[in-house]
C-alpha cells in the first residue's frame, strides 16, 4: 500500500499518542472502529469549563493512514467548541491526507471517534453513567451461580482476548480467583459481578455483549462485540 507524503508525514511525527483519566468529568472518551476489519480508533478529549477543548489524544489499533487520521483529526480540535468540533467533516482529513479511495474509511472512523467522545463527554456532565460491557439478565444469573460455586476466593471473571487482527477477534471469560492477577486490571461491576480486563486491550473491550447458551453439555457464554462487523474494505490489506 503506498501512502501519500502527507500521511507519512503525520505518522512518522506523532505528538498526540496518549489519553486523559476516564473518570475526570472533563474528558470525553471515544473508541469506535471494526476489530475484524483491523481498525480501531479511541480518542479521549478535554475540555474546560466552557465545553471548550484545551488538547485531545489518542490510542489506534490500525494501519498507518488510521494512525495518521487521528493524528490529523485531534490536531484540529485544539481549542474548539463542541458545535466547531461536531462540524469537522471526513472528508476534510481524508482530502488533507490525501487518502486513497481505498483508505477514506479511516478518516469516517476519526469522525465517529469524534462523535463518540464529546457524546461521553456529555453523558458525564449530567452524570449519565456509560458501559463498554453489556450482559444479558440471564447471563449475570448464571455466572453469579457459578462464581458463588467456586467459592468466596473468586473475586469474578476475567474477559480474555484470544487472537486479533483482521482474523477477528475471539473472547472467552476465565474466573479469578488469586487477587494478584487483577490489582493492575480495570473492571466494570454490573449488578455485583466484576469483569475484569487488561488496559491494553480497552479499544477491543468496547462494545462487547454477554450472553448465555444452554444444551445438553451445560452452560456456555456467548460474547460478541457490536463493533466487529464486516468491513467493505477488508481487501485494502491493512498493514
């Protein structure tokens, strides 16, 4: 794949890798993107007390021109409002990029990313609580018998990811028992059972959905994640 000198440019000179504390109110958290297609984008902006933007950051799972798009796309938000920033267009980054036809669905995930914070952003102002995990009625049931089965050293479930890439992704919940393997871990409690996942594995994490099946050989999870769906332009070999 053989990228423009303008996104070369913006990926080869990064200064706006990073992120803010999640749970300062003053910070807008986004990650949106297709883990299947290989592309996943999280931007965390901050904001002052006028909802104005003082600096915006981001973490990408993706190829160089998604890199580069949220480059680009946090450089813009600097000391804007939410109206100005809700106004910045894809194609605008897809057209300073110069990006491909094949290579403007990164500059569409930066806009959605956009989007997606100044929403949380939003959400924490009016103390709106927002979930990256979601889990059935049926599913927090049965795993809280489970994990009250194996007894009270089990401090809840773990949300493993097995292999990534354009592959896709595979889940699967592991129990934890030794409190060592989750002091550096982030959780989610959902009507009192703990998730546990690793921080590195957060843009994969979001969007996930918990579900439970039943047959004649037991009980088994289903987890899937709303943002894994087929991308259009998987034959673009993202690298």
């Amino acid at each position: 794949m053989k990228y423009s000198e303008k996104t070369l440019n913006y990926y080869n000179s990064l200064k706006r890798v990073g992120g803010f504390d999640e749970n300062n109110k003053s910070v807008g958290t986004g990650i949106v993107g297709s883990p299947l297609c290989g592309d996943v984008m999280k931007i965390q902006i901050l904001f002052d007390k006028d909802d104005k933007i003082i600096e915006a950051k981001h973490k990408v799972f993706g190829c160089v021109s998604a890199i580069a798009s949220m480059e680009l796309a946090c450089k813009k938000l600097n000391g804007l409002t939410i109206e100005q920033a809700q106004k910045i267009e894809n194609l605008e980054v897809a057209e300073e990029l110069e990006l491909s036809d094949i290579k403007k669905h990164c500059s569409v995930l930066a806009k959605e990313a956009i989007t997606a914070a100044v929403e949380d952003y939003l959400l924490k102002k009016n103390n709106i609580g927002k979930k990256m995990i979601t889990v059935s009625e049926y599913a927090i049931k049965k795993l809280k018998e489970l994990i009250t089965s194996k007894g009270k050293e089990c401090k809840g479930v773990s949300v493993v990811i097995n292999n990534a890439g354009c592959a896709g992704i595979n889940y699967t919940l592991a129990y934890e028992i030794e409190e060592k393997n989750i002091v550096d871990k982030k959780f989610e409690n959902i009507d009192g059972v703990f998730f546990f996942y690793n921080e590195d594995d957060e843009i994969l994490i979001n969007g996930i959905e918990i579900n439970v099946v039943e047959n004649s050989l037991g009980v088994g999870f289903v987890v899937t994640n709303k943002n894994q769906f087929s991308c259009e332009n998987c034959t673009c070999k993202c690298a």
